[in-house]
C-alpha cells in the first residue's frame, strides 16, 4: 500500500465518524450542515445541536440530548482545548482523506466480486459504528473506526466480528492487547454488540466469548 501522509489527529479521526453516520441516507448538504455546525462549536459561535435533538427558544440550552450529540460536544470540547481547530472545510477534507485511506488498505481484494465486499463491508462497520454511539458501547480511547476491519462473519444468520487491523493503522499504533474489537448480532431482528478482546478473531472465538457473556448475564 502506498504511504499515506495526512495532518488528522485521533480526536479529529473520532469526530468524523461521528459526523458521517448516516451519511449514505442523507443529502450532501445534510453532512456539510453537520460540519459548518461542529466548525462554530470549535470556534465558541454556537453549541453543536445534532438532527434529533432540541434547544428551548427562550434560554438556548439543550432540552432533549442524544447519545451522538453528546460525544460530538465531548470530542468537539477536546479538539478546540488542545488546537488547532479544523474548519468546516477541513473536517470535509478530513473525511474524504480517511474514506480514500480505508479504500486504499483494502486495495488488494479489488476484484469484480472484491469491490462489492468493500461496499458491504464498510456498511457492516459504519452500522456498527452508530449502534455502538446509540447504546453507549465503551471503547478503547485510541479506537478508530478508520482503523477497523471487518475480520469474521457467521455463515447463518447475522453476526459479524470487527477489530482494528493489524497493519496500515494510522491511529494508535497497530492493534494492541487492550484494544478490543465488536462482535455485531441480531435476535430476532433486534441488534446487540458484544466487546471483545483484540485477540478474538475469528467467529468461533467469538461464539466462545459470546456464550461466556450470556452465562455470567445469567448468573444470580
């Protein structure tokens, strides 16, 4: 893979993910609201407000928070303390950059049937990533979802399991024992994830890690 030079910090790198779930299902100009608005938050003009949330009329402050919205500020407070801060413009070049990287490291499955496994698995990690923010799922503090691949899936029904690669990681180094990845499931119809250690990578691991989950979930 060629090297890939970019000036995106970790925090940055986490701030879009969140800034591009959803994007396959809304306008572009959707997205580009959603950057112009963390742009003013960074710049102290406005608090970021995300699509489902609200503010009161009268006094300005926040009157239903959601689980996106509240990472956002977090990320965007972290990002505007420690500079310097990226314009809307940038947090777009940004996203552009790290989607061409993760397209890049997954050059060699460029086959016919290859390119449609890199559409269906980006899918597979940007649905993950939103379920992950809704259920507020931990995660390692160096995670990135730009740095994740999707490692195994079940044969029958629907599971998959995602870790950080194990080369070409631009954030935080390569995998590392306390990263731990996701394993993604649905019963009936309903999803769930499940943490994982960085050393689980294959389904019947994770099939292992799973029913120890459910056992202790039992447990009296």
């Amino acid at each position: 893979m060629k090297p890939f030079q970019h000036p995106i910090s970790l925090p940055v790198a986490q701030l879009l993910t969140l800034l591009l779930l959803a994007a396959d299902m809304m306008p572009d100009e959707a997205v580009e609201a959603r950057c112009e608005r963390a742009a003013r938050h960074l710049l102290r003009q406005e608090v970021y407000v995300a699509e489902d949330e609200a503010r009161c009329t009268q006094t300005g402050q926040l009157v239903r928070r959601r689980p996106q919205g509240q990472q956002i500020r977090r990320l965007l407070e972290d990002i505007a303390q420690d500079g310097p801060v990226p314009t809307a413009r940038g947090l777009a070049e940004g996203a552009r950059l790290l989607s061409l990287h993760r397209d890049l490291r997954s050059e060699a499955k460029r086959t016919p049937m290859g390119l449609m496994r890199i559409a269906r698995e980006s899918a597979m990690l940007d649905h993950t990533a939103g379920l992950v923010v809704d259920l507020g799922v931990g995660s390692h503090p160096n995670w990135t979802w730009w740095d994740a691949e999707v490692v195994a899936t079940l044969s029958e029904g629907c599971q998959w399991l995602i870790q950080r690669v194990q080369s070409g990681a631009l954030f935080g180094g390569h995998s590392e024992p306390d990263q731990g990845g996701y394993l993604y499931g649905e019963d009936d119809g309903r999803p769930w994830i499940l943490t994982v250690p960085a050393d689980v990578r294959t389904m019947q691991q994770a099939q292992a890690a799973l029913a120890q989950a459910r056992a202790r979930a039992v447990e009296p």
